[in-house]
C-alpha cells in the first residue's frame, strides 16, 4: 500500500472550516438571531465571502489589522470569518473601555479599518488615528443606519461572491488579537492562531455540550477573548447564534422564553442578574451555563441550581483563548448533598480535553530553572501555570512580558491557588491580592464568600488594607440586595461563623456599586489605592 504524501496528511487547522461545513452540511439552518433579523447558514458564509472580498478590496490582506468595536451582532459573528478569510487579523475591541484606551489598542495593533456601532464611533469621533485609514459605521439592530461615514452596506457592496479558499497555508499565523483587560497598566495585545482556536473550540463545544440543536444566547461580549470563541465553536455543530446587545435581567429572560434558548455563558455577575431578576422562574426544560471570569461563589451556584439551570464551571484567561480547565464533576459527586456539592463546584477543576494539565508551582525554582509543584494537599498554595495548544502564542510586539510570562516553559497566570488530592485545582487568589495579616495568608475570595453567603448581600469584594498591628488586615465592600439591612457588626458576625476569626473583615463598607472591568472583574486597584494611598510597598504582614 503506497501512503499518501506528507502534504496530504497535514491539513493546517483553521476554524474558517467550521463555517465552510456548517453552509455546505446545514445551509437551511438558521445560524443566527439578531432583534427581527435572522440569518441561515448558507447566507452567513455568503455574506462572510463577500465582505472579505471587500476587505481585499479595501486593501486588508498579509496579515493587517481590522478592528471592530461592536456589541454582540450578527456583523460581529460575521468577522470572526470574513477578516480571516480575507488574510487579515481581527481585533474586537472591548466597548465600554474610554476613547484613550480605543486609540491606543488601534494605534498599537496597527489597524487599518475601524468598523463600530455608530453610538461608539461617536464617542471616537475627534480621534486622529495613527493607522486606521477609514471608518466603518455597522448597522443598528434593526438593520438601519443612524450615523454619518461609510456605512457598512456600502463596505460590502465592494466584494462580490467569487469564491476564497477556507483554508490557511500555516496554521501558526496570528488570526485574532485579544487586548488585555487588566486593572493596570497598558493592555497587551494576545495573539491567538488559528491552530489555536480551531483546538480552543473544539475543547469548549464539547465541555459545553455544543450540538445542532443548541441556542445558545450572547450573554458573553463577542469581544472578550472572542466570545470564549464561542463564534466559530458553536458554528462548528450548526448551532444557532442569538444575540444581545446588553446584559439586562428582563432581556435575559425574555430570550431563553421566546427564542428556547438552552445555553450560554457568562461571568458570576451574570448569573446574579439571571438569579435576582424580577421575571426569574424556575426551568421546565434544560438550560446550562459556562461560567468563570471569577470563582462562582457556592451562594451563586446554588442560587441557580434551584432554579433548574446547570453550572459548568470553567476557568481561564485570555492569555489562554478563554476556557482552559473545567470543573468536571467526578465519580462520586452525585452522592453529594447540594451544598457539599456547591463547594466542589467552586473549584476551577482540571485541564479540558484540549488543553494540558494544570499545575501549581512554587515561585523558586529548581537548581536547572524547571518549576517545582506545590504539595497536593489542598493546602499548600502556589501559582497556576499552564502551557499547551491553548495557550496564546506571545503578546504582539512585546518580547521581554511573552519571556516573562513563559518563565519556565509554562504560562504563569498570577493566579494563586491549591492543588487537591483528587488533582483538581482550585483558585484562591491572585498573587496580588494576597492579604498576610500577622504573617498569616488571608484568600480574599474565601472571604468574599463568606459575605456573600449571607442572604442579604447581593455582591462584595474584599482587600487588604493598612493594619498598624498586623500590616494588613481584610476589609470588605458590600452591596446589599434591594430593600435588604443588614449592620456592619451582622456582617462580621455573620463571616465568624462561617469561617476562622482571624479572616474576618474588621470594616465593612456598604456601597451602591463596585468598580468592575467591563468583563465583571472588580477593579480592586482602585479600591486599594484608596485605601494604601501613596505608599509603594502594599504587604506588610
């Protein structure tokens, strides 16, 4: 028997192929939802052929950037192909950062195009970009237009229907860049390659349970490490797309009710909004949610396990195209009362199917540079690395913070964490919020946990202040449901029972609100910064 050539063997991956099998495989079906308009299969892979098409005509090709500052739409499901089936490089801007940041991403990634929501190109208007050489306004829900410039009808009508390859000649090129949501900072642009996010994917369809009957709802931006690139794994089984612009409780609900949605995903805060909206109710169908951004407090999930919607717990970051491990429930869970099996959910659990394992090191190394790992003991805590297919390919243009990161051979994530027994992994903290009180480490989330268990907090983060007697000592932000009261001396009781003493806020401060990244990620910084004022050095227990 004669084996076929090596090239034959060797496909280069790319997620453009799931979208060329959904239109050949399912052309009929319908691909996505978007207000009134809706789109099959066979009409997404066209109108993605024609606008990349465009973009080449427009002069996007060789790896040149397009960014896209749009909510979750079906013009932003459509770039996450059409730019790289035009040879370009997609960057979705995340819409809630400030024109300074929007200025600085595009001038940084070198885009060429700008295409956005008219409303946030607006507030971008009077920006003399360095690179972007024109402006494209997207159109609104309804498919009208309400701004002034290029309109993006008109972006298309330079392509046409001659068809392009899906298919890239190296697996191994940039296909998105992801800027960094950190609270501080500049952002780093993280490279994903299609070899990559094919394999990203692929691990999240089926740790999610992706199939042709899923109706997965955009509570997740498309813009966050590319919707956890949810746009091409959903596509890869023809599921359908529905979009949603904004997060609200109301939305939400009327979605899963009128559009039979079964999945979707989102940081906790989105499972809080679903759990203490108004129009709430109980599943008389199955609904599951990933989610991750933050530790799901075993409150959290409990809260949305009673109202018969499934938790899939994942964890990562955008370093690692989003998803890396997942919590997956193991032999012996289902004998688990609800709340002992809350808190085994709460753990970031161990690497998807794509993905390598996790570990947790020491920060000294061995005498020849390797990583040590932390006891498993569920005690000793270390950082959590990871290194694998789904880990990003270096920050563009910045050499010396990718050796950084990859010290070792292994992504450092800054998180903190413990490696149990039974090798499931579970995030305590990040290094950098870290309370040593008297010596003694402190978990901020531990804590944080324990405020929110208490019926009346809706939400709360906790961080470490100057303590003349200890260095430092925990103190805690809460945010009470509606209508509820609860004291600060409740509070601090209330955290005693539930955990040592010595963890215990001291002060708890009742806010209307906390400071959050537009991913759910409460900017801590800005509260520590607050509290530490100008002192350089912040640990001092």
């Amino acid at each position: 028997m004669t084996l076929p050539t090596r090239s034959g063997l060797d496909t280069p991956l790319t997620p453009l192929r799931f979208l060329e099998r959904a239109a050949e495989v399912h052309p009929g079906k319908e691909a996505a939802v978007d207000g009134d308009r809706r789109i099959t299969y066979g009409d997404l892979a066209a109108t993605a052929t024609r606008l990349a098409n465009a973009l080449r005509a427009s002069g996007i090709a060789g790896g040149e950037r397009v960014a896209y500052l749009t909510s979750n739409s079906i013009e932003m499901l459509v770039a996450h192909y059409a730019v790289p089936l035009a040879g370009g490089v997609l960057v979705a801007i995340n819409t809630r950062l400030a024109p300074a940041e929007v200025e600085y991403i595009c001038n940084h990634s070198g885009a060429k195009l700008l295409v956005g929501d008219p409303a946030l190109l607006a507030s971008v208007a009077d920006i003399d970009f360095q690179t972007v050489g024109e402006v494209v306004q997207a159109p609104e829900q309804d498919g009208t237009y309400t701004g002034s410039g290029t309109r993006y009808d008109e972006l298309l009508a330079r392509g046409d229907d001659t068809p392009i390859a899906w298919e890239v000649a190296d697996e191994n090129t940039v296909i998105t860049l992801n800027y960094t949501s950190g609270t501080t900072g500049k952002p780093k642009g993280v490279m994903y390659t299609h070899r990559g996010a094919y394999l990203a994917s692929l691990g999240n369809a089926m740790t999610q349970g992706f199939t042709a009957n899923s109706r997965y709802l955009w509570t997740l931006p498309m813009f966050h490490c590319n919707g956890w690139c949810g746009p091409w794994s959903l596509t890869s089984v023809a599921g359908t797309h529905i979009c949603l612009r904004a997060v609200r409780g109301e939305d939400m609900w009327r979605l899963i009710d009128t559009e039979k949605v079964n999945q979707m995903s989102g940081a906790p805060t989105v499972l809080t909004t679903l759990a203490t909206a108004g129009e709430a109710h109980a599943m008389d169908r199955p609904l599951s949610i990933a989610t991750a951004g933050a530790p799901p407090s075993p409150t959290i999930i409990r809260a949305i396990g009673n109202l018969g919607i499934k938790i899939i717990h994942v964890y990562g970051l955008t370093e690692t195209y989003g998803p890396y491990s997942v919590c997956e429930p193991s032999d012996g869970w289902s004998d688990l009362s609800a709340d002992e099996l809350a808190v085994k959910m709460s753990r970031q659990g161990v690497g998807m199917l794509t993905a390598d394992r996790l570990r947790v090191v020491l920060s000294e190394q061995a005498d020849d540079g390797s990583l040590v790992d932390v006891a498993p003991d569920g005690v000793q805590m270390g950082e959590i690395v990871m290194r694998g297919n789904v880990v990003m390919k270096g920050y563009y243009e910045d050499p010396e913070k990718t050796a950084e990161a990859f010290a070792g051979g292994w992504f450092h994530s800054g998180d903190l964490g413990v490696m149990h027994p039974d090798g499931y992994v579970q995030l305590l903290d990040r290094a950098k919020d870290v309370i040593i009180s008297g010596g003694e480490n402190i978990s901020t989330i531990e804590v944080e946990q324990a405020v929110l268990s208490h019926p009346s907090v809706l939400d709360v983060t906790v961080i470490g202040v100057p303590d003349e007697k200890w260095g430092e000592r925990p103190k805690a932000f809460a945010v009470l449901r509606p209508g509820a009261e609860l004291t600060e001396a409740e509070a601090i009781a209330h955290v005693k029972s539930q955990i040592a003493s010595y963890k215990a806020p001291r002060e708890v401060e009742f806010v209307d609100d906390l400071p959050k990244t537009s991913t759910g990620k409460i900017r801590k910084n800005e509260l520590r910064d607050a509290a530490w004022g100008g002192a350089k050095v912040r640990i001092k227990g």
